[in-house]
C-alpha cells in the first residue's frame, strides 16, 4: 500500500491505496482517505479527518455535474466567455456568464426563462461559473439579448454577435484544419404565434402549418457540421435570394477557398456568378422544374446503358456528364438514374394517383347527389395537393367533370429516380460530386438538433431583437454540441445526446459545514469513466 495525492482545485488531499490485479491487469482502490494536505513550518502536513458517526455527516446539496461540467469545460477551451465579453457590453449582468448558462440549459434541458434559476441552482454550474442565483432572471435575459442586438432609431438591429462569429472562427482554425472542408448553406423556417413580429410573416412554411413564420439561414463545416454563421430573414424572403447576403456575411471570416454546398432551391443563374470565384466553387442541384433539367435529360436518352453503370457504395446507378457555360460559369452536370429508386417513386406516385382519382369520384358522387358538405374547392384542393397539373375538376352547380391528364403523369413518371447535381470544379469524378451533395445533410442534422434539443419552435417572442438573440443560443448551443461530437473517439458508441444524457447522472455532492467534508463526486459507472477517458477530461472528474 502506498500514500496517493489528488488535487481539487486549489485544495490537496492524501488517500492510503492499493494495487491489485483484475483481468491480468494491475488497478488501484483507495482503502483509507488520510486527509487534508497543508503546509505548515515548510513541509507538508497531513491533518487526519475527524472520526465522525454517520449521522454527524450532513448532506448540503447534490448538484448536477457530469453535463453540464464538461460543456462548461468546452465553452472554455474555445474562449467563449472571452470573446463575448470583448463584443458584448455588460447590462447588469456578466454576459459571458449569463450566456453561457443559457446556452448549457439549451444543449442539456430547456427550459423558459422564468424557470432557469431554479435549474440554475440545481447544477454545478453555481461553482464553475460563479454567477449568482438571483441574477438569472429573465429580466436580466431581456438585457442581455437587448446588449447583443441593440435596435436603431431607423428600426434596424445593431448586430455584436457577429464580430464575436468571426472572432470565434479565427479561433477554431487554431483547433482544427478547415483547409479541405466544404461550407454547407441552407435555410429552414420556425414558426411564430400572434402576429405583433414585423420579422414574421406568411411565406413557405417546411412545416407545412398556416402560421406566420420568420427564416434562418446557416452556414456550417463539412464533415464536422460546426455551425459558422447564421442570419435570421423575413418569413417571406425566397430561398435563392439570401445567397448574394450569406456571402456578404461571410467576407470578414477570410476564408481561403470555399467549396460551397448548396440544395435545389438556391440554384440561379445569377447566384452561380456570385458564387464561383478565384476562392469558391459551388455543387449544387438542379431544380425538376427547370427548362434546364427536361433538357439534360433529353440529352441523356441513352442513360440506361451498360456503358454508363456504376456502383456508389451497394447501390448501382446510371450517370451520364455533360458540360455546359451558365452565365458565363463553367459547370460539370452528372445526370443520375437510380433504378432502384425510381421504382419505388413511380409505385409510390400511382398508388397516389389512383387514391386521388377514387377520392375525387366520390366526391363528385356526394355533389351530384347533393349530400356534399363543406367547401367544395377546399376540399378538392386538398385532394389534388401536389397532383393538380394531374387533375382538372370543372365544377357546375349539379355537375362534377373530372380530367385525368396522363401525359402530365407520365411526365412526372419519366423524372422519378432521375436527378441532375452540378459543380464548377468540372474535373470532379462525377461520383465524387455526389458524396460531397448528399453528405450535405451536416446542415439538416444542424437544423434539426437545434430545433429539437434547443426549444426554437415555435417562438412565442414579440421584440425581434430578443428573437435573434434565443436563435443565438440555438447556435451557441448547437456549436458546443458538436464540438463534443468531434471530440468523442471512434470507440466510444454513443450519440453527443446519450453522453450527455450518461453523464447527467454524475452528481457533485457537497456537505454541510459541520460534517467537515470536502465536496466529491458521485462515483463513476465504467461507462462514465470510459467517456471522461475518451473526452480527455480526466482531471475535471478527478480521474488519474
């Protein structure tokens, strides 16, 4: 047996442990705690613990730790708190503090506002950040957004979030190599209750629900997904007009090459030009609905031949490249035939078809017969939906004409499994340029953490700067929550969420004055160890 000395914080302590054998391995028990380390006429001393009966020792709290501590504890490493408190002025409160505890509720438990002190206090957080209790208050979280996004006399918003973006960028190219990373851009919509937003309006809701809604467009690393900017737009504004903005914004980053990667509905001839240049290049799709797109696949009649199979992972798919100049950009088009899912998309499409066709013929039963309720065009709407250029319904007052359009079917036929990706690097393998479009879902996956985890949707704010600043700590929260998943190894077989959830239950216990304990950790399952052990964070649990 042999003396072991475990630091915590600035405090020492001195165990009686021993070694012994497991799995023809050699480990470690404590069999003794000795006491506390001091230094006393210039040597250390160890002062023995006093011998109490277990009802003597009094628990003060048990907080909760693992989580929030090693978000905490990546918050750090990134400089966070600094660079907040470079951009953002106080208010009444440390913002760095505030904003951090905001954003370690929202990646771990959210809650409202009003309810966050409460979780406050139940949480380590109190030691590692020091804030005091009584100033998490959401009046103090109105300050704080109103500090970030300040509003103007023209009644526009002073933006300090976005130096802190840039500053932040500069120091994640000290942590990790961009240099062969692509940028990932798209926009999703979260919806809005009451109407007092000017920021929310009616536009193309993705959740398809008839609420005002504003946008938020994101950019973020390819394959790490680590989120570099975002801007919040109008309900309104169109998907392929926020590109000339997005980089705008994204000049200031300084990035040295960019290969931007880009879903259908950003694609124009006009956002080409804007996006290809000396240090960016685009992949992008073509929309079905182009001229475009029915012309490359006229040029690719011949797709189904031997000559043009290939394999991409288990699946066999027919490709055919074409080359083309846009608006003076040079562009590479892969023309793709998936077999395999173009027959799931045509049954799919005719079950459809003719579930619409027997829907509309009872429908036309019930008006002629006068037994039809309701809104006649509402209802046939709705049965027609995304199928109208398939249907057309002539309504009289005691006659209902319905008209399959087949060629119109069989055109939409013709298209299913087919799909026509591009980029400006035209010598990209064309199956290259398919791993890098559908890899694109990093900003998908971003979008639906930060919705689901973070308590985005739906917004109940009315003052559009307190809105920018709850998508802020969607992002920041977003951002340590991939910073985690970069961290984790290979072997360790758990999502970012179930570490966080495991480690939730680590609890950091603390005793009354009179007990004379020092506070401890509740001890470690293997797993939890293995994950400390695999996030390199052994000292923050007290692990050697």
């Amino acid at each position: 047996m042999f003396k072991k000395y475990i630091l915590r914080g600035s405090k020492k302590y001195a165990y009686l442990v021993e070694s012994y054998r497991e799995d023809k391995k050699i480990k470690q028990r404590t069999v003794e705690y000795l006491g506390k380390v001091i230094w006393e006429n210039g040597e250390e001393k160890i002062i023995p613990p006093k011998k109490r009966l277990r009802s003597e020792v009094k628990v003060k709290h048990a907080q909760r730790y693992g989580d929030v501590a090693v978000l905490n504890n990546i918050a750090d490493e990134l400089g966070i708190k600094e660079l907040l408190n470079k951009q953002i002025v106080k208010n009444g409160v440390d913002p760095a503090d505030l904003t951090t505890i905001l954003a370690i509720n929202r990646a771990v438990e959210p809650i409202s506002g009003n309810k966050l002190s409460s979780w406050y206090a139940d949480t380590a957080l109190t030691s590692l950040i020091g804030l005091e209790e009584a100033k998490v208050t959401s009046e103090n979280i109105g300050k704080l957004f109103d500090a970030m996004y300040t509003p103007t006399e023209a009644g526009g918003v002073q933006d300090k979030v976005f130096q802190f973006e840039i500053a932040l960028w500069k120091k994640l190219n000290t942590l990790y190599d961009f240099s062969a990373d692509a940028i990932v851009y798209d926009i999703t919509s979260t919806y809005v209750y009451g109407t007092k937003l000017p920021l929310a309006v009616k536009g193309h809701n993705r959740d398809n629900n008839h609420h005002v809604q504003y946008n938020i467009g994101l950019a973020v690393t390819k394959p790490q997904g680590i989120p570099l900017h975002f801007k919040v737009y109008q309900g309104n504004i169109v998907d392929v007009t926020t590109i000339k903005g997005i980089l705008n914004d994204l000049k200031p980053f300084k990035i040295r090459h960019a290969t931007f990667i880009i879903d259908r509905g950003f694609y124009s001839a006009d956002n080409l030009v804007e996006l290809v240049t000396p240090s960016s290049d685009v992949i992008g799709a073509i929309p079905a609905s182009l001229k475009l797109f029915s012309q490359l696949l006229r040029r690719s009649r011949t797709i189904e031949q031997p000559t043009h199979a290939q394999m991409r992972k288990d699946e066999l798919l027919y490709i055919m490249d074409h080359y083309d100049t846009i608006n003076g950009v040079s562009l590479k088009f892969a023309v793709v035939l998936n077999p395999a899912l173009q027959e799931r998309q045509r049954t799919t499409m005719m079950k459809d078809i003719l579930e619409i066709q027997t829907q509309l013929d009872h429908v036309k039963q019930q008006w002629e017969t006068g037994s039809f309720k309701g809104d006649i065009n509402e209802k046939l709407n709705n049965i027609r939906k995304g199928y109208k250029k398939c249907f057309t319904v002539t309504i009289k007052k005691y006659m209902l004409t319905i008209k399959r359009h087949d060629k119109a079917i069989q055109r939409r036929l013709n298209h299913c499994g087919k799909f026509i990706l591009y980029s400006s690097r035209t010598t990209m393998d064309a199956l290259d340029i398919l791993d890098a479009y559908f890899e694109k879902d990093v900003v998908e996956k971003s979008f639906f953490v930060i919705k689901q985890l973070h308590d985005l949707q739906p917004t109940r704010k009315h003052l559009e700067n307190r809105v920018y600043g709850y998508v802020f700590i969607g992002y920041l929260a977003y951002l340590l929550y991939t910073i985690l998943k970069t961290k984790l190894p290979k072997d360790v077989p758990l999502s970012p969420q179930s570490v966080l959830e495991e480690l939730a239950r680590v609890r950091q216990i603390t005793f009354t004055e009179d007990s004379d304990m020092e506070s401890q950790l509740t001890e470690l399952t293997k797993m939890q160890k293995d994950i400390v052990i695999g996030l390199k964070m052994k000292a923050l649990f007290g692990l050697k």
